[in-house]
C-alpha cells in the first residue's frame, strides 16, 4: 500500500464497525475510526520502525491532539511507552522509532503497537514480526527464451524487477544493450556490423516486468555469438545489472541420431527444421544402399510395421514416401510390403508405366464423384 508517498507492507485484517445511524445515544458507536501502518510487517535487530496513523474520533472528526505510541514488550510491564507524537495535519500522525536492547524484545515473537490519547484509550492498533532475518534485496531477472537464435526468427528477452520484499519494481526504466561478441561465419562478401547491435530503454509494467523482442536483422548474413544486458537504477541509486548470451545461426545444418531398440536413425535439420535429402551411410567397410519407395497420394498409412529380416535393415515412413534401408540387395525381383488405408472410394494401379515418377489423378470437389 502506497498513502500519501508513504510505502508499506502489511498483511490486512477486516474489522468490522457496527452500524451507527449518526445519532449521539447509540452506545454501539465505535470510539474512534482509525488505521495505522508500519512499513514493513517485519524487523530485525537495531532496525527503524517507521509508521503512519490516520484517526477521526466517534463524531467523525480529525483529532488534533497529541498522542502517545506504546509497545508490548518483552519485560515487566505488558506496555511500554515508546514516545509521544503529534499530528503533522488534522487526523494525521507518523514517525518512527529504533529497534533497541532496552526494550528485551524476543525473536520469533509478534508484537502489537498501539496509540493512546491522553485518557488511555487505544485509538489505533497494528503488529509485526520480530526475527533476524535476511533481506534478499532488490532483484533484476533476465531469462532468453532460447540460447540458440535462429534466421529468420527473433528472440524474446524477458525482465522481472522486485525489490527488498518481493514486490515489483513498478514504472521503472531500464537500460537494454544487445553487443556483438565473435562471428563463427559470414554468408556475405562484405559484413558490417558494429559492437553495439541495439540500445534502448524499456520501462517495466505495474508487475514489474518488461519484454524485448531481439529480431534476426540485427545479425546480417551472419553466425556470431551476441551478448544482452540489462542495468537498473532503484530510487536510491543502487545499480542493479543481469547479462545473458546467444548464438544467432544464419545458416546451419546439422545432423542429429537417436537410437531406437537395435535401430540407429538419422535427421538432418536446417535452421532447426528437419529435411528430406539423400543420403549415404557407410559403417564396417560396408556400404548401406538407400532405396526410396513413393507415397502415393489420396492414402495415408494403415500401420507403421519395422522389418528386420531378409534384405532389409529397418526402414523410415514419410508423409510423402518410405525409405527402406539394405545392407546388400543382389540382382533380382523383391516384394516390400507398406500397408495403406486410402482415403477415397474406387481402385487405381501404382505406377502402370513403369516410370520413375508415379502420378496420381486428382479429383476437384466441384465435380461429380467418380469412380478410378
């Protein structure tokens, strides 16, 4: 709660007042409405309690006069006075006291304050928390959505401000530098680019969060590793910096295994994108020779089934194709077996001709149904 350039951090309680019509014979009007704050809901030894009282008397009135703050201790007396305060305008008190010794106060303890007035009765009444504990200090929190940047895509940078007790560091600016670290590889004759990539100033939102998009035309035809920081300056001038790296890829291929049972597979990716492409595989002096069976179109598959007998090795399915591997495939007839579901009614035959590529015919909706 902010009152008044007055900050404080408190756990709130509902009171109920009862219901008071104005009339000066109600015995269950309340003797004073008032509320009073500390900013913050705990301390630790030798610390400053500062706190803040509004309070208006049973007439709904400001009081004027001065009263006394008091402290439930840890000593003799269940209360002890702590200092008298005066209002700094009608209805309006606040000031603040240390932490000491002298007042035999005990960890791990909660403790309530109180204002009188000048017959003793509580106008006002609030409590904290009395512990040793460590202050984890204001944050600054960056996190890239990914270390690895891909073209054409861009990068999203997201920063989270709190301060002393986890509350946001709201409506504050910060400084965003993107800087230029090593270039693995130019796709360009001429590359320009400077050490500073991007510099601007972002202001964080009421949760104390900001986000930075980071686009790929910051990197030219380019592989380079980039580096992204971020400063904030607090209210009391405290620097607070986070720094996070990349790698932004132009280009780059990059061929990827994974193990399946008895069966090693193979993936090439472009630009973290998997592509079809030919290829060769040699292992123990042996050659592997990829065969390529077309999908036909208008089918989908019926089952995936892997074969490990005879001439085959193990085989992959496609959307468009099956590739069937063999270690060795002699001069002869072979039968492969892929079984299809199609996805239209009538009959076809595969590849009549004969020709290296098959053709399927293709029928518009706007037509009638026809049989094949």
């Amino acid at each position: 709660m902010e009152l008044d350039k007055f900050r404080a951090v408190f756990n709130l309680t509902k009171h109920f007042v009862s219901l008071w019509n104005g009339g000066s014979s109600y015995s269950g009007k309340p003797d004073f409405y008032s509320y009073l704050i500390t900013d913050k809901n705990k301390y630790k030894p030798g610390e400053t309690v500062r706190f803040k009282s509004y309070a208006l008397s049973r007439y709904k009135r400001a009081l004027r006069q001065e009263l006394s703050l008091w402290l439930r201790t840890g000593g003799q007396h269940p209360f002890k006075k702590i200092r008298s305060v005066n209002p700094y305008h009608p209805r309006g008190f606040a000031g603040k006291f240390q932490l000491v010794d002298s007042l035999e106060l005990k960890l791990g303890q909660r403790y309530s304050m109180q204002f009188r007035d000048a017959r003793e009765r509580v106008v006002a009444t609030t409590e904290f928390v009395y512990e040793d504990y460590e202050l984890s200090g204001n944050k600054l929190q960056l996190n890239l959505e990914s270390h690895t940047h891909y073209f054409p895509n861009k990068s999203r940078l997201n920063i989270c401000a709190t301060e002393v007790n986890g509350l946001p560091l709201r409506e504050t600016v910060v400084d965003v530098t993107v800087r230029r670290q090593e270039v693995l590889k130019s796709y360009s004759e001429l590359l320009e680019l400077p050490d500073t990539l991007m510099a601007m100033q972002v202001e964080l939102d009421a949760l104390g969060k900001a986000t930075v998009d980071i686009p790929s035309n910051l990197f030219g035809a380019s592989n380079c590793v980039y580096n992204v920081e971020v400063v904030l300056y607090t209210l009391d001038n405290q620097r607070l910096e986070q720094r996070s790296e990349a790698t932004f890829y132009h280009s780059c291929y990059e061929i990827r295994n994974t193990i399946q049972g008895d069966t090693l597979c193979l993936s090439l990716f472009d630009l973290e994108e998997e592509r079809l492409m030919e290829a060769l595989l040699d292992y123990g002096g042996k050659k592997k020779k990829k065969i390529h069976l077309p999908f036909p179109a208008g089918c989908s598959y019926d089952s995936k089934p892997v074969y490990t007998s005879g001439c085959e090795v193990y085989r992959e399915y496609f959307k468009e194709k099956t590739v069937i591997f063999s270690e060795r495939l002699p001069i002869g007839t072979y039968r492969f077996n892929i079984p299809l579901l199609p996805r239209y009614t009538g009959k076809y035959t595969l590849n009549p001709a004969k020709v290296e590529l098959m053709f399927f015919p293709v029928i518009n909706a706007n037509n009638s149904k026809k049989g094949i």
